[in-house]
C-alpha cells in the first residue's frame, strides 16, 4: 500500500475512533435514549455531514460504541486473569469476572437497553462481527494451548467455541437472578465436558 494511501487510512481510522469515544461521552452526559447525533458531531467537532458519512444512524453508532466499550472490557478483563491460565481456569473464572466487569458498566447497560431485542444477540455473538473478534485476542492463546495438553478437543473451531461460549455468556447477562455458583455448575457439568476429545 502506497504511503498516501495508509495515510489516508491511518486519519479515517482515527477520527472513526474521535467519533465513537465522543460519543460515548455523550451518552455518560445525557443517557443513550437522549443523545442526539447533532451532540455526537459537536462533541467530536465535525460536521453532521461528515458524521454521517461514518456512521448511517444511530444504530451504527451504539453498536461501534458497545464494540469499544468491549475492547476497554477485555483489557481490565485481562488484568485481573491469570497469565497463562488452563483451559477449565479460563473457562470459569474468566465467564465469572466476565460477567462481572459487564455488569458494572452503566454506559455498556445502557447501550444495551436502547438496542432492539432481536439484534443485540447478532452485534455480540455474531462470529464475524467486531465484538467475537476482540474477545478471540484473549482467548485464542487459550485454546491452543489447551489443545496442546489434550484439554480441548482438536476438531472444535475457535469461532465456534467463541460464539458458543458467548452465547453461555448472554444468557447469564440476561439471567441477572442467576447466582455465581449456578453459573459455574452449568459451566462444569455441561460445557467444559462437550470440550474434550473423545477417549473412546
């Protein structure tokens, strides 16, 4: 790629960033529901034109705002994991402060609150979307190596396995009646033992 073009690249890359870090700071300030996409470009100091010609509405915007919102997730996720953990270790301590850290994110709720029921299971759960992609960064050194040390079978697809995992994940973010114990006998009872090879 000739340097003008990653330039060019390397600015739109940044202002899209501008863009959904002031709008998040406008939907701390003023609450999802009230924040209009005139707010968002004043934060960000641009014009509306320009902002809608990243961002098409404000569906778009919430969902590149839960994915950013992920991303700060996974690295307070990742500083409070182990370094090399094993695979059952990920699994159940990492799905515990997972939930944890989701929870106690009000501007994350909120956006969560003003998606429609129908598509937020699609913007997290969805393979090849932005969200399955940053949480694979944490987790895919984890499969390896548990594939390595025979704790996960070798046929079972990272992709897979992530939406699987997150699928478990949602229905607890749902379930908030659920206590923490609850969750980690589902964890070991149902799901690490669908994971190993089969010994027969």
């Amino acid at each position: 790629m000739a340097r003008k073009q990653i330039q060019r690249k390397n600015v739109a890359e940044d202002l899209d960033l501008q863009i959904v870090d002031s709008a998040r700071a406008c939907f701390r300030k003023f609450g999802v529901k009230r924040t209009r996409m005139e707010d968002v470009a004043e934060e960000a100091e641009i014009s509306r034109q320009v902002l809608y010609s990243y961002f098409d509405g404000r569906q778009s915007l919430i969902d590149s705002a839960i994915y950013r919102e992920i991303e700060l997730i996974i690295e307070e996720f990742t500083k409070e994991m182990p370094e090399k953990p094993s695979l059952q270790e990920a699994i159940i301590k990492g799905s515990i402060t997972g939930m944890k850290l989701v929870r106690s994110n009000p501007v994350l709720a909120d956006l969560f609150e003003n998606s429609t029921t129908s598509h937020l299971p699609a913007v997290l759960l969805d393979p090849e979307r932005p969200a399955i992609h940053a949480v694979l960064k944490w987790w895919k050194p984890v499969f390896q190596e548990a594939r390595k040390t025979g704790e996960l079978a070798a046929d079972i697809d990272d992709k897979d396995l992530m939406e699987w995992l997150g699928s478990i994940h949602y229905m607890f973010m749902m379930r908030t009646e659920l206590p923490t114990e609850r969750q980690e006998q589902f964890l070991k009872r149902f799901f690490l033992p669908a994971l190993r090879p089969d010994l027969d």
